[in-house]
C-alpha cells in the first residue's frame, strides 16, 4: 500500500504569532503612551515648592501646611530629605560640561537680572551681582539707602545663593542691621530664616548653581502668596468679613483670591453697588492697600440665565459692569493706584458649580478679587 503523502504546513507565519504581534504592539503603545502623560515636570517642581517652604520654614516645625491639612490651593507635602533634592540642582551645560552659574552672559543670568529689577534693585547692582553672584556689606548698605530692602527681597537672595554666612555675620557686627531692625527692614525671625539658608547653601553648592531660576522665583512666589494668605486671613477674621467672602490661592500660587458672592453686591440683574455692600468693599480695599506694589485684578461673573433688558443686552456686558462698578469703588474709597487695578467680566463662562440649581446659580454670581504676589504682577 502506498504511504500517504504528508501535507505541506500552511504558508506564512502561524495565526497564533499574528496574534502575539499584535499584543506586543498594542503594550509597546500603552507603554509609550503612559510615558508621554507622566509627569516629571510636575513633579520636580512640587519638589522645588516644598523644598523652599521647609528650608524657609513658611510653617511652624512639625507642621505640613495651613491648619495642619495641604497647602491651600497646591496639595504638595513637605520633603524631609532636603540633601537628596539641593544636590540634583546642579545642572551642567549641555556644549561645556560646566555648571551653570549666577554670572557671565547666560540665559540664568539674565533670568537673574530680570528677577532682580523686578524687585527694585538699580542697574548697577544686578550687573555687580551677576558678576560676582554673591551680595556684599556695601550693596546691601545700598540696596538699604534706596529703600529696596524688603523680606521679599532678601528672602530672593537667599534663595538665589547670593547670601552666605559671611555676609550675615558682618550684617550681625554692624550698624546697618540696627537700623533694619528698627524701621522693620529685617527682625529675629528672617534673620535666623536667612542664616539657615546660608547654612544650607554652603553645605549644597548646588544651590547656588540653579539652572532654572524661574523656577526658583516660582518657589519664591509660593511662599510669598502663602504669607499674604495667612495675614489676609487673620485681617479677615478681625474685620468680621470672613464669613463673607471666601479665600483661596490659585493652583500655581500667584495670588491670593477673595470671592464675594453677587447677592451681597447687586440687586438682580443691576451692576449699582448696593448701600449694604459698601462697608463690606471698604475693609477688603484696606487689604489691598497693605500691598500697594501688587497687581490686583476684578473680575465679574454671572449664571447662564439669559438677560436682555434696557441698560444689559447679555450676561457678558453684564458681569463686566460689575467687576468695573466693584474696581472703581474700591479705587475711589481706598486710594490704589488705578495703573495697578484691572477688571473683566466672564459672564457665564467660569461658572463654579451647576447652573441646574438655584443654589448652583447663586454661586456662579460672583465677584472675584485677586492679589498677585510681587513676582507675578502684571
């Protein structure tokens, strides 16, 4: 009997391999995708914020943020291993190999000067400063003599690097510190503050070695925001406004936000302050008045509520009337500057909460003031 001839195997690669080829690129894709939505960026700069908190020591020891519970606005938590985060600041230039630092002609260094002019300092100054990168006895007598020392300020240089223990213990020998402490220039508290800074930039040359000072003055101005937030707050509770307006701060910290709802400000479809609201206007313009090199900002807001009547044809013209009405009074009854007031209306566009409720509505009619701290005034 003839053998029965063997079938040749089907041509091409086998289904099951076709199968796995596939799998393998659909994991090679979501792989690549959750490496494309991962967030390193965030992350290094929830270090940078956290960092300069602890190493400013914002909050009382022990102490995560305001009232115990995250930083308003942000949810970062304190780092306790600062070493570890100070000695990846050293960044190395890509061309030389050398680190980058608060001199020559760089892009950090005019990071630097643009910083520095932003808070005062003459020209002459920030060009010693990016040269030598450290602060001496004389610019600081006359940085003082210009009237531009502020803790701010001082608390920039520190974080910069420029100010180190030498310095700090001729300031201490001095008669200039005598006079800081006497026209409130400086107190134990920032002094102790910029000490440990100096300390602390010593131990990590990195510190001094910032490649990303936006950043860094990023930082700064968190820590700022979150000051005026407190001191706002206590200001608040002792004018017995707190329960009238809300306060926050902005996911980035570049200022401080009061919410005024509209129902304490204007009649029904109206953008004329009412009599009721004025004193109400009066005390958050004295807040505003503490901060009188900061940008402040209105801005008017409304439910979707269609409105058409003889002085209002939208909502848009609508919420602009009132950020204007609500600008113009505290301007007028406070003293601030106008070149420094801003105000917009965002009608219905922004709305806080459902528009299907009447409760949702009344949230939705606002006022919103905002304080920018002095590194994000516009």
């Amino acid at each position: 009997m003839a053998k029965k001839k063997v079938e040749d195997p089907p041509k091409g690669s086998p289904a099951w391999m076709a199968t796995f080829s596939d799998l393998m690129n659909l994991l090679l894709c979501f792989f690549v995708l959750l490496f494309s939505m991962s967030s390193v960026d965030a992350n290094k700069w929830e270090e940078v914020v956290v960092s300069m908190t602890s190493a400013f020591s914002v909050f009382d020891v022990g102490s995560q943020a305001i009232g115990e519970g995250s930083l308003v606005g942000v949810g970062t938590t304190q780092l306790s291993n600062l070493d570890e985060y100070y000695a990846s600041l050293g960044q190395k230039s890509e061309e030389t190999g050398e680190e980058l630092r608060a001199s020559g002609d760089s892009e950090i260094d005019e990071s630097i000067k643009n910083l520095l002019a932003s808070k005062g300092v003459e020209e002459d100054t920030i060009d010693e400063l990016s040269k030598t990168g450290e602060v001496t006895m004389d610019m600081l007598a006359d940085m003082y003599e210009e009237g531009k020392i502020d803790e701010s300020l001082l608390k920039l240089l520190a974080a910069l690097g420029m100010i180190d223990v030498d310095l700090l213990d001729q300031l201490m020998q001095s008669d200039l510190l005598d006079k800081m402490l006497e026209d409130g220039s400086i107190d134990e508290d920032l002094l102790e503050k910029l000490m440990a800074m100096a300390e602390l930039s010593e131990q990590n040359e990195s510190l001094a070695n910032i490649a990303d000072v936006k950043m860094m003055a990023a930082a700064a101005g968190m820590i700022e925001t979150t000051e005026m937030f407190e001191k706002i707050s206590e200001i608040t509770e002792l004018y017995d406004i707190d329960e009238q307006l809300a306060l926050s701060i902005d996911e980035e910290g570049t200022y401080v936000e009061m919410t005024i709802p509209g129902s304490l400000l204007f009649e029904s479809g109206s953008a004329t302050l009412t009599e009721e609201c004025k004193p109400l206007l009066s005390k958050v313009g004295d807040i505003l008045k503490l901060y009188p090199d900061n940008y402040v900002d209105v801005i008017g807001h409304t439910d979707n509520i269609p409105i058409h009547n003889a002085s209002f044809s939208s909502n848009d013209i609508l919420s602009s009337a009132r950020a204007i009405s609500a600008a113009q009074f505290i301007v007028k009854n406070s003293g601030i500057d106008i070149t420094r007031v801003g105000w917009t209306g965002r009608g219905e566009y922004e709305p806080v909460d459902t528009n299907d409720t009447s409760e949702g509505r009344a949230k939705n009619r606002r006022v919103e003031i905002r304080l920018y701290n002095s590194y994000n005034n516009k």
